[in-house]
C-alpha cells in the first residue's frame, strides 16, 4: 500500500500543473498532474503536501484544504495507492525547474484538455463544490476500467 497526496495550486483563474517529462520509468510519463508525492516516515497527510509542493516547485503553500481521498486499488507495481486531494490558494516562493516535470500555470477553462489520467476528469471538476468526496478509481493496463465516487 502507497499512501501520497495531490494537490492543485489556484491562482487568478489558473491551476498549477506539473507535465510529467523529466523522469525515467515515471508511471505518469507524458501527464499533467497536480504536485504531490509519496509520504515519508512521520508525517501527517499535510505535512507530506507541504513538502511535496515545495521540492516540486519551489512553493511554500500555506492551509492547504483537504477536498478528497481517492483510492487506486493495484495502480503501480500491483499496489494499492491512496491519496489525499488538497487545493491551496495561499502560497509563497518562487517556481524554480522542478525536477520531475515542466510547471504551467494552466487556465481552468482548459484543464481538461491536457493529457490527463482519465480518471482525473472525473474528480476535477468537484474540486470547486463544497464538501469532500472520496473516489474509487481501476486502472487496467494504464486505461480506467471503472469507478465510483461519493460526495460529502
């Protein structure tokens, strides 16, 4: 079991995404994501996206809010990973190159246009209704075979 976070960074109508191109045998070669990562030994689900953010793009993003938990049963490696979803508007720092993509400050309006997971169209979009949600998402041979979501 993989336990990591994602979070989606908003500014002025635009999110920011990472375009996942710099590293070899990356299970997300060729997508655009949120930043986030794999939790380390200790931390808290905030402590882990707040560090992610920050060696991801340089960012130090403050209350960040929890918007969802999704579950992805045998995604990578036939590991179950689980992620907690989090949005943040409030931030400091400079983007610098991060080293597991290209950064963009993307427009909402086109967000679902990129090369996403197909399973991230799903939940996008209840990133900006109140509530939380919790997603269930199947993935076969890279291709979403099925899913379910609740909302809160």
């Amino acid at each position: 079991m993989k336990l990591a976070t994602l979070c989606y960074i908003k500014k002025n109508g635009r999110t920011l995404m990472l375009h996942r191109v710099k590293k070899k045998d990356d299970v997300h070669e060729g997508k655009w994501n949120g930043l986030g990562g794999k939790f380390e030994a200790g931390e808290s689900p905030e402590d882990c996206v707040v560090r992610e953010v920050r060696e991801e793009s340089g960012l130090k993003i403050k209350k960040p809010a929890l918007k969802g938990v999704l579950t992805f049963p045998g995604f990578a490696r036939d590991e179950d990973w689980y992620v907690f979803v989090y949005t943040a508007s409030r931030f400091t720092g400079r983007l610098i190159d991060s080293p597991e993509g290209n950064l963009e400050w993307v427009p909402d309006r086109e967000l679902l246009k990129l090369n996403l997971w197909e399973g991230d169209r799903v939940f996008l979009p209840l990133l900006k209704r109140r509530g939380h949600f919790s997603g269930k998402f199947h993935y076969k041979n890279g291709r979403l075979s099925k899913y379910s979501v609740e909302k809160y």
